[in-house]
C-alpha cells in the first residue's frame, strides 16, 4: 500500500524537500553554468571573427586601374580551410574575391550592409556558420568584407558540456539525497530517543523524567517542556488519587451509618417511636449524602467550565452586612460575636449568588472552628484595584505547611477539623472555586493574636 507523502516521516519529509531544494538549484545552477559557457564560446568565436576580419583586410590592395584586388602575400588566408572563409565583394554587387569554406555560403546581401560590422549566425549546405560582415575602405574605393567561421567545433564542445551537466546531474541529486536522509537521521535521533524513554513514563512512573543533554537547543527546550507536563499530571494525578481515596471515604461512612441502623432494626422487633428514631437517623445521613453530592457536582461543573456567571457590580460592604446578618444566629449558639470594619463602599464586579456562597463557607469556618465566647472580625476595604474581605477568627490556627493545602478537595489539618464538626472538607475548596472563577484570589495568614485571617481579594468594579 503506498503511503502518501503527508503521512510519511519527518525523516522522509526532510529527506524530500531537501532533494527537491537541492534539485531545484542545481537544475537553475546547471542552466545557468550552460548559458554562461555558450556565451563564452560564443564572444571567444566573436573575437577570432574580429581577428580574421582585420588578417582579411589587411590583405587587401588597390590595383592602378581603380580596383581592389588580393595582394600578392596570402600566407594567413585560409583557401583550402573547410572551416572557415572570407568574401569580398563590391558595392554594386560585383565578387571580388572568395576563399576558403566560403564557398558553401550564400552571396552577401549588400542591401543589409552597413559601416557598421554586424555579426549574424546562418545555415548552409546542412551546417550552421557564424558571419561578421562589414564595410572598409580599400584604397580610398568601398567594399563589403565578410568573413566566416563554423559553429560546428563550438557545438560540439556545447554538446560535451551539456553532457556533463545532464548525466553527472542525477548523481549528484542521488548524492544529496542520500546526504540528506543521513543528515535528518542523526539531526532526529534524539527525538527518537526522547521518545522511547517518554514512553517508560505511564501512570504508575510519573515520577519519571527524559533526560536533557542540552537544554539550550530545540531538543533541549522539548524535553524541559515533555518533563514539565508530567509533572503537572504527576500532580494531577496525586490529587485525583487523592480525591478519590477521601471522596470514598466521605460516602462510606454515612452508608455505614445507614447500613448499622437498618440492621440494628432487623435484628429485633422495636416500638414505633424506636422505629421512628432509627428513621430519623437514616434520613439525617441521606441528607448529608445529598449535601454532599451536591456540593461535588457543583465543583465538577465548575473544573468543567458549565457555569454561567451573571456578573455585577456590587458593594462588597453591603453584601458582607447582609451574610453577617443571616449567620448570626449560628455565632449566637456558641455565643460568640461577630463585628464589622469596613469603608463606606467598597464596589466589585462578580456573580452575587456565588459570591455569596463564597464569602458564606468563609464565616461557617470561621464560627465552627472558634472556641465558644470567641470574636470574629471582618473587615472590608479597597486595596488598590482589588475589594478586600478579611475574616480573622480565634481558631486553633493553620500551621505554615498546611496553608497550601487547606483548600484542597476533603482536606483536614487535625482531628479538630474532623466530622463531629458537621463539615465535608469541601467548604474551603467551595469558597476558591467562587473566588477565583469571578477573578479574584483567597489565601489564610496567621493571626497576629492567634488564629487564623482569610483573606478575598475581588477585582473592582463601580456601583
């Protein structure tokens, strides 16, 4: 089955435009070589032309009687020369003198003739002959001078050329092409390379790396980049793994709750109002099951870009007040308080709704994890072309090592941030889902006075 070149190797691709450009030139550079020789031969045949004309005249003589004859010394004229000659012929058409190949030429046309000598190429009795036909004056009288020499000897040496050029051409081409596919498989060979140790790295090697002898040349650059997508799928790869082992773990203890109470049911015959608890209980851990999956499928749509945000500019002061409002009733349970710092407008451009949940995991987190009787700050205030929102809680704080993480998927620093405390560990990853996909940025400091600040930074907009 013939493969068709598109489909061919980067080494055959090489190889053939290469042979093609090589050709190409050679074929122009051959032509002209050929040009440039004939018009050598040619001007070296002109010149000898020039030679014979001036030898031709100078053999010229005026008789006493007015006419222009040969002169007695005709040691450089060619009479028994086949290839060449020399005419001489009056004005008024009369021949006066004929040697030489000549013979075989047609008469001179006189009515062409002019002072100015004039070079012309003709054909006669089957061969082709080159002319220089003139004017002089001889003795004071006027005559035509046509001298002749055959092109036959330069045609046959055009031919020696050209012979040379037409058959040592495909050898060379040959040659080159030859040159080139040794030249583009040692200039490919380290993508070869490059590609059998890229293809050791699977799933199970990410860890792997294809070496980079130079990483100053073209190869050099594409293995740096090669080494630095498995190492994003590497960390791809943790997180989903990751994710995974804690998502299963998420779901399997509230269907092991399920599960224990069903059977705990089973095993002897309860009162209704015992069925009733048992059922209450079941239906508590649906709803976290629901809560749950809800709140993964929410993140899978936002990795999955499906959601449409309806962008406005808000007043973050505003926004902040309202949330505070709704969540309050939570800080009183554990009888903590909850106060506001802010400017008196502070506008941002995003999506409310998400916003608002955003800002909402923050609070959550900060009253769940605060002790009883503790205050929570939250202060708002522009920050050059960003709306800032710090919540600064009296946690037990996030030590420096696990501020990269804690918005991480199911994430938990210790056992304080466990499931007594009725969280998923999705909340914080919530909250940078909302932040970043409107723009901004959220990221947790230390507290000066324990605890912990986070802080929402949000493009600005007007109100």
């Amino acid at each position: 089955m013939k493969v068709p070149f598109s489909a061919a190797s980067i080494r055959v691709k090489m190889t053939g435009w290469y042979t093609a450009a090589l050709s190409l030139m050679l074929i122009v550079y051959a032509a002209a070589t050929f040009l440039a020789v004939r018009q050598e031969f040619q001007e070296s045949l002109d010149d000898q032309l020039h030679d014979d004309f001036e030898s031709v005249e100078g053999l010229l003589t005026p008789t006493p009687d007015g006419r222009v004859a040969w002169s007695g010394d005709r040691r450089h004229e060619p009479d028994d020369d086949e290839e060449r000659g020399s005419d001489v012929w009056s004005p008024s058409g009369d021949q006066i003198g004929r040697s030489g190949a000549s013979q075989a030429l047609p008469p001179v046309a006189l009515a062409t003739a002019g002072a100015q000598a004039r070079y012309d190429s003709l054909v006669a009795s089957g061969r082709r002959w080159r002319t220089l036909t003139g004017t002089t004056l001889v003795g004071g009288r006027s005559v035509v001078l046509r001298v002749s020499r055959s092109e036959e000897r330069l045609r046959e040496q055009l031919s020696e050329v050209l012979k040379v050029l037409v058959l040592g051409l495909p050898l060379v081409i040959l040659l080159a092409g030859l040159s080139g596919y040794v030249l583009a498989r040692r200039a490919l060979a380290p993508i070869d390379h490059l590609a059998v140790e890229a293809r050791r790295v699977t799933a199970e090697r990410l860890h792997e790396r294809v070496s980079v002898p130079n990483q100053h040349d073209e190869i050099g650059r594409l293995a740096a980049v090669i080494n630095d997508t498995f190492a994003r799928l590497e960390s791809s790869f943790d997180k989903l793994r990751r994710f995974t082992a804690d998502a299963s773990h998420e779901l399997r203890t509230p269907l092991a709750v399920i599960r224990g109470i069903g059977e705990a049911g089973l095993v002897e015959t309860r009162s209704p109002d015992e069925y009733k608890e048992a059922i209450g209980s079941m239906l508590e851990e649906i709803d976290r099951l629901s809560t749950l999956v809800d709140t993964l499928l929410r993140l899978s749509h936002g990795d999955a870009g499906s959601v449409h945000l309806a962008r406005e500019s808000l007043d973050l002061d505003q926004l902040v007040r309202e949330l505070v409002a709704s969540l309050s009733v939570l800080a009183e349970e554990r009888r903590q308080s909850i106060s506001i710092q802010a400017q008196e407008t502070v506008p941002v451009c995003a999506d409310r709704l998400v916003l608002r949940e955003a800002i909402t995991n923050v609070l959550d987190n900060a009253i769940k994890y605060s002790p009883i009787g503790a205050s929570i700050a939250v202060i708002v205030h522009a920050d050059g072309d960003c709306g800032v929102v710090e919540v600064a809680d009296q946690g037990p704080g996030i030590s420096p090592e696990h501020r990269e993480r804690i918005f991480d998927r199911f994430f938990r620093v210790d056992s304080a941030r466990s499931r007594d405390t009725g969280g998923s560990g999705l909340g914080l990853a919530i909250a940078k889902w909302a932040v970043e996909i409107n723009g901004g940025s959220i990221g947790v400091n230390a507290a000066v006075t324990g605890g912990s600040v986070f802080r929402i930074s949000l493009p600005r907009g007007n109100v």
